[in-house]
C-alpha cells in the first residue's frame, strides 16, 4: 500500500506516523510546498517574541528524522498541483527545480492547513505588512523588527492569535495598537467576558481601537500609515494581520471534494470524503460538535493532532473515530490567560437553548494562601436538559485547569448538579475547599432547581433603562453602597435584611446584590424564605455589573 | 425545628449554614469544644510555617459573622458529654465556667472530627512534642519555634501532613528529619512514585529514617534525644507526630450509634446514622469509594464541606445525597507537588483487578516553552472494563490540573480510550498539542487493545532477578546505553532495528526500552509488525527503571 499525504505540519505528520506505527507494509510520502515541517504553528507568536529562543526548538524534527524513525519520505518545497482519483495519481512540482512528478497513491491525506485571511485593501503587499502562516512569516517579521528597529506596531484583530502577537511583540519593546472591527475583543467570546480583558489591556497602556475596519495602508518600508474606516489614521513601523484562517481548500475543490457548510473540507468520522480513498485532516478539514452535533470549524493543533491519528489508524485497518470537539481554546496574554469551551451565551441563544447564564467570581486558592488570584468563570446551562453548555474563565492562575475539568465534564454529559459532588484534588495552594467548579454547579443548580433565580447584569441593566418596576437590594455594608451602587439600588445590608423585610414590597420583582454574589444569594435566602416570591440575584454581583456598566 | 451541631470546623459549619438557606424556620446552635471555629484545618502547616501570616487570615469568621449572617448561635469551649435519643437531648458542659447544659434537638449532626494518632510512648507529653488537630496546636508549635529560637525538627509520618510540616518547618530554617516507619515516603501511594519524592527531598539535604518508629523521647524542653525502634538517637529541638488520624467517634459510640468497618460512623447517602434524627459529617463519618462501593475512611476538608452541606440540605427538606468519593489527596512540598486518586497499584491489586499499569513521563507543556517542567504519571486500569481505576502524579506544574481531569474522567466512569478525544485546552503555555492525559489514554488502549503490552519497572527486575530467558533491547543511541543501560540489555537505536530485525530470537519474550517510553514503543511496535508475537515496551523507559533500581 502506497500512502501519499499532502502537508507535513500537525495534522499531515500525526497521519503518516500513525499509519507506520500500525504497519511496516505501507509507503508513506508526504508533499509540502513549505520548506518547514512538523512545526507548532501555535509556537509561532512566540518565536517572534523570542520567548522560544531559536527556530531549532519550534522545528524540533527534520526529513532525516522521520525516515530513520518512521521510514517516512518528506519531500518539502512540492506544491501538489492536482489530484486524479480515477487514477488514484497527484500531479506535483519541484518548487526548486521545477521538475514535474505523478505520484501514485492507494490512500490520499489532504492536510493542506488554513491560510490567514487578508482584506483585499491597498497597501496589504507592502514590506512590513505581516500576515502569520507558518515559519518563514515569522522569521520575516523577527528580521524585519530586527533590522529596522521597530518600535511600533499594529495588530489588525483581536482573537486568540492577535492577542497573543501582542504580548509578542510587547515582549520585543515594541508599542501595540490593536484594531478590531466588532466592539469587543475576542468576538468568538462574550462581550462580558471580553470587557475584562479590556479593562486589562487598557490598564497596561494597549490602545485598542474598536467597531473600525482597516481601508488602506499607506506610507513606506519604515513607517506605515494605517487609515481605519472611520478616516483615523495610525503610524506604526510594521503591521500585521490577525484576522482569522480560512481553510486551504483550493485543492479539494479542484477535484470535487465536498466541502462542508463551514467551507471545510466535509469527513465522515473516519476522515473520509466523499471521493472514495480520500481523507482530509487538520485545519482544511471540518469537525462537529459534541454538543450540537453541527458543522464547527476550530483549526487547532490539538484537534489536528487527533483528526490525523485518526485518519493514520483508519487506513491501515484500525478503528479509531472522531467524536468532534468543543471547541475548547486557551490563550495567554501578559498575565491573564482566557480560555472558552462549548457554545457562549451569544451561541446558545442563537441556537435556540433556554440558557440558564451564570458569572461566577471566585479565587483559585484561598486568600490566605499567598498569590491567590480571581477568576470569573462564565458558565452557560441548559435549563431543560440541565446540561452545562459552556464556559468561558478569565484569570490569572488555574484557568486552565477549571477549563480541562468542564472540558471533561462536558464530555460526559454533565449536568450541572454533577459539579458539586467531583472529589476535586484539595489543599491550599491549588484549590479552595469547595472548587470554583463545585460553586459553579450549585449555583445553577440552585438556580435552576431551587428557585434561587439569577439575573445577569445585562438583563439588570435592562430593566434599569427600561425603567422597569424592581427593588433593587444592596446587600452589602453601608460604607461599600456609599462609596457605589447600582442606579436606584436600596441599601439593606445583610444583617439587618431580616428585621426589614416586612418594609419590602411584596408585589414587585426584588433584585439582591453583593460584590460577587455570594451575600446576594444570602439576602435572597431570606427573602424567599420568607416568603417573597419573585426574587433574583444578580451573577457576579456589583463586580461584575461595574466591569460592565 | 430546633437543629443541634456538634463541632464548628468544615462540616458542621457547612451543615448549619446550608440548613439556614433552605430555611428560616429552624433554630441552628453549634456546640464546639474548641475555641477556633470555622478554619481551614488544611491551613494548619502552613500557618506555622508563616506563609499564612496571621491567625485572622486563617481564622477569618467568628460566632458574631454566623450570627448576623445566618442566624447561627456557636457556642466554643462548649464540650457535649453525651446524647439522650430518647429523650432527644444532649447533655454539654461549658468549660469556662464548667455550667451544664442540657438541650433539646429535633435533628442533631455530629461532626466531632478526626484527632490525631499518637503512639504510646515515654516522653510523648514532653512540652517540645506535639500533634497537630487545631489552630491551638500551630499556635503552640510557632511560640515554641520562635521562643527558643529552634533549629531542627523531627517529623514522625511522611503522609501528606508530614510533608508540608517539613515543608513549612524549613521554610522557618529548621533542619528536619523524617521518621517513616514504611520502607517508603507516603505510604498510601505506591512505592515508584514515592520513590521520586524521595530522591528529591534527599537533593534538598532532608534526612529521612526509613523502617523505624520511635521508641522513646528523652532529653528536655529544649533539646530532644528521639529514640527509635533500632537504637538510633536523633537529637532536635522538637518533634511533631504526623502519624495520622483516626475518627473522632467516643461520643458516637457511648449512645449506640454504628460505626463502620474503617471505624468511623457509618451513615447512608443522606448522612443519617442508625439512630433516628442523627446525622454525622466530616471526619469522624465513613465515605465510600466511587470505583469500588467500599467504605473509606479519607477525612478532608473538601469531603467534610460536601457531607455536611448534603446533611444541612437533607435535614430542611431537601435532596441531596451523598455521592461517594475517589479519595483525591494532593499536597505540595518545597516545588513539587504530589497527588492521587482512586486506586493505588497496590490497592488495586488486593482488591483482585486484572490491571494494566503505566508510568508516563511527559513534559506539563512544551518544551519550547520557558519553564517547561516533567510530569510523572502513574495510571491503573481495568483490563476487563477498560476503566481508569486510578493515577497518581507528581511534578512541578500542572499536577493539580491532570489529577482534576482524571477526577472528572473517573467520576463518569471513564475508560482509557476516552481520554485521547478529551477537548482539552490547548495553546504552549498550558499543554501539549497531546496533553499528557490523552497520551495516557493512547498508551493504555494500545497495551490492553491493541497488542502494545506494558512492562513495569518491577516486572522486569523480577525478571532480571530470576533470570528468565529474556531479551531487553536498549532502542536509544549508542552514547546513552554507553553511559548506562539495564543489566543484560542490548543496543539496538531505533533507526537500526529494521535492519536488525531478523537477528533478534523469535522465541523469547522480547522488552524494548528508551528514555521515558516513546521510542521503546516506536521499537516495539516495529518489532510487531515484523511478526514478533511477545513484546513488551518498559513502562516509563530507563529513567523509570533507574529511579527504582
């Protein structure tokens, strides 16, 4: 059996090793029209910001390698031109020599990538226009802050990639100003989740422009002039784009490949398409998700990684499947990492869900043990099925770790009343007693069973534009209202809600706050022991509210 | 309702607020004999060791916060002697001013704890030995230290408690030695793992006694002369037993309620003991394992938090039952940190599994990436269900995240070939593209489905010792067998083996090896492939080995 594979980063190289781990009796070549292989595209930000020092460490493993260990040829600078499934052939071309070359295969790989998205506007070729696919965009952007000096940039988009070239670049001394076109950060995320970061990046002297498109990009080699839709214009000596991928399709195309509704490469859960002998792996290919069961495009490397090991083993008569993704991400930016899995508030709504929003703001360690620090914890349930849907956590230490066991939880169906009861690892340094998971499924738990009902902020915010007739509660202590307080928030502190109760208005909607929601909850205790009937508190409590308002 | 608590730490605080949320028709009073209510226990260590600087920060909420909060009346130095369920009273004393009291319940919870295990031996009431069950305790422990300004220390038990003492004793510039009556440090986790933290402490000048108890403490207030079982003298300031904990049950049993086979009180998932109207919690109550239905006697502050929330919720109406645990342990010492869940080795093996064992050796993220640190993870599976049974870890970061994961995964009765597909968060400062969790599902599916048998580092000595008909194959370059290798073993690097192949004996059971695991599979795989029917890859490569032997 002949195995051809076209592209030797992630997913192409996770397929090929596969494949011989499971077999000696394959020939296993891989096309590239790159001259890198087997690289963490994920690294690359970071070799520019020369956090990984040198380019050995990004591109560990060379052809040699992969044929002493695997008895796998790369042939790299190969551009597969087209492919003839009728012949089971690939048409080929040297990029060096130009020397053309049929390939026969039994079995054919597409992980041809993704490639980064430019806006077709005036100046994007210039010198010091960056976009960032693979290696030799990033040596080209070391060299040129190198060379010329720099001192500034711009980072067009503000996702996962933008905010990681900007710590990068940060790192290299170099101002940043980051344009994006919606009027948040990190639109896959929630823009209440993204407006602490905001507050963060701003706190660190980032200049952010917002709900602004790039027009042209005008100026020379050292400075360029970046003139936005609004007609600002921005002088920085380099820019880069970071406006997403799309998936490297063309060649699939060619052949009549199916494509999927997300424009990637459509597979069965062997990683089959729908030309017989043909798989697509990576970030050209489509997932699902474990939630929804629908189409998801998520290029990732770790999703790579598992879509070619999968496709290795199917070929050489093995039985791995794909059971589709989340759609979990992480990101580090300065000393916050941000990280999301499942569907946000925004996609969940838009999906139809009965969603139960809670925002959760909790320390990763006890505050008596030093370093602790806050994290906010967004989490997104399904109010019939009772089904955690998503989450999105913002902090400084254990974001990962809460993201991995929702991630895990997800997995298994969790509903949010499975969350108190895990026997998470406890001791001071890495957890409170009851984990910030645990209170995340008793909250909507309760909330959702107990008729201890939330509002988020943004429904608060609402009915106080809507001039909607609620009681507000402040619950906290005098000296906290006084220094500030919701619009038209009552300040009954806790201790004393007991003896007031009877002063409260029993017909109207009454609304309980704190700092962060747990007192809130208290005076809503109360109330409803007491008999009060309708009454909500608000999800993360003033702190949260204030980060919005 | 009038409920009645015995004990104002993690579980019976828990029980009494949980209980006052559900409801405002109840009265709620706490007896404690103790004056410290409501702190972290877990804490303890690291307030004598002043990385909690004040007994506040550890002791954050006295009688006066229960009151105005939740309505709860504590009463500390309050000891209750003994219960009437008949009659349902109990019978308590006021040891300040030594007034009885007698008082009526219409549910009472017992959450009277653990208490420390101290060996009966001469010099064990000396004033420079101590226990350590409550803040009096460290309180005793740190005026010692600073009043006669100590500089050594013996530790008696290397459990978890043990450890972090010696972690906070140094961390006060004491000298410590550690006494373990075990051949082993932790004896509750298996001897391998143990053995990393032992050649580690031992790099940090720790002296460690192996296979003795104390005998005898001679000597005075200011130097202690430590007896032990073979003779030796051991001189230190002061010493610290850490030998464990047992239930805290006298008041249980004088009134007839049952205790279990691990010897604390034996509850059913709503925490009820066998006599009416009493509920026990926390750490004088039996657990049961998620994995195998047996009691467990794991006293822990996040456990105690769990049974006494269930039993506050129970009480008022509602349903909330007690799950069982997997008794997850983590703790830190100096910058290593160790944890474990489910089952040990050991334990497994008593227990009559057919289990498949792996150690995985893997970096927390990459090693590109600064401060990338080796994670050593010990996993047991199942043969006949596949299921994860348990996992131990140590390292330096992102311990406490695999452990979680692994939690989370065991509580839904993962099996190993689940974890390749986990979602996890990928991005190079938090993982792996594959994160060591999804290698530890590959590497234990491969061994129990797909013919990649496992060898431990134990089996092959045994082996070796026995001096079966073997042959170990060194797959890694000439120069590391060169600078040392297993006894017996030959070199054949991996880029060799194809061209070695039909040299090597069909007949004998074949064991391949690398440094941690990854190139012995490479090895062994194509050994398979060739057709070799029996070929086992060194769980954890020579690093492994050499740990052990």
């Amino acid at each position: 059996m002949r195995i051809l594979v076209i592209g030797s980063v992630a997913a192409g190289t996770s397929a090929a090793a596969k494949a011989r781990r499971n077999t000696e009796k394959a020939e296993i070549v891989i096309y590239d029209k790159d001259r890198d292989i087997s690289y963490s595209a994920c690294g690359l930000p970071y070799y520019i910001g020369s956090t990984i020092p040198s380019r050995d460490a990004l591109t560990p493993r060379d052809e040699k390698w992969f044929k002493e260990r695997y008895q796998i040829s790369i042939h790299t600078r190969h551009e597969v031109l087209s492919i003839d499934p009728a012949k089971k052939t690939i048409k080929a071309v040297n990029l060096e020599t130009k020397q053309p070359i049929i390939d026969h295969y039994d079995r054919l790989i597409i992980a041809t990538g993704a490639i980064p998205k430019t806006p077709p506007i005036p100046g994007k070729n210039k010198k010091n226009v960056f976009q960032l696919r693979n290696v030799e965009n990033a040596d080209a952007i070391r060299e040129y802050i190198l060379e010329h000096q720099a001192k500034s940039a711009v980072v067009i988009g503000s996702g996962f990639i933008g905010l990681e070239l900007l710590e990068n670049l940060m790192s290299r001394g170099l101002k940043v100003t980051i344009i994006e076109k919606e009027d948040q950060l990190m639109p896959t995320m929630d823009g209440d989740i993204a407006k602490y970061l905001e507050h963060y990046l701003l706190s660190q002297n980032i200049d952010i422009v917002f709900n602004e498109t790039v027009q042209e990009i005008q100026g020379n080699d050292t400075t360029l002039d970046i003139v936005t839709s609004s007609g600002k214009s921005i002088k920085a000596d380099l820019a880069i784009f970071a406006v997403g991928v799309r998936p490297n399709v063309t060649l699939a195309q060619q052949v009549g490949i199916q494509l999927g509704e997300t424009g990637a490469i459509r597979v069965n859960e062997k990683m089959q398409t729908n030309i017989e002998h043909i798989y697509a792996v990576g970030d050209c290919t489509e997932a699902y998700s474990i939630l929804t069961k629908k189409p998801m495009y998520h290029p990732l490397g770790s999703t790579a990684n598992k879509m070619g090991r999968i496709a290795g083993d199917q070929i050489t008569g093995g039985d791995l499947t794909f059971r589709g993704i989340l759609g979990t991400g992480i990101f580090k930016v300065l000393d916050q990492a941000i990280a999301k899995t499942g569907l946000s508030e925004r996609e969940a709504l838009n999906l139809g869900y009965d969603i139960e929003t809670l925002v959760n703001i909790k320390p990763n360690h006890p505050a008596y043990y030093p370093n602790s620090s806050q994290l906010v914890i967004k989490a997104i349930a399904d109010r019939n099925s009772r089904k955690l849907l998503g989450a999105q956590i913002i902090g400084q230490d254990g974001v990962d770790k809460r993201i991995d066991v929702l991630v895990t939880a997800m997995t298994f169906g969790a509903k949010v009343d499975d969350l108190f009861h895990l026997d998470l690892a406890y001791a001071p340094p890495f957890a409170t007693t009851k984990d910030p998971i645990l209170y995340t499924g008793m909250v909507l738990e309760n909330a959702m069973v107990k008729g201890r009902k939330l509002i988020t902020a943004q429904q608060l915010n609402q009915k106080i534009i809507n001039k909607e007739p609620v009681i507000i509660i402040d619950a906290r202590v005098e000296k906290q209202y006084d220094s500030d307080h919701i619009e038209g928030a009552i300040n009954i502190p806790l201790k004393n809600i007991r003896q007031k109760a009877h002063d409260i208005d029993r017909d109207k909607p009454i609304i309980t706050y704190c700092n962060k929601g747990v007192t809130g909850n208290a005076a809503q205790n109360i109330l409803l022991n007491f008999g009060f009937k309708d009454v909500y508190n608000l999800s993360g409590g003033f702190k949260n509210y204030r980060t919005l308002y």
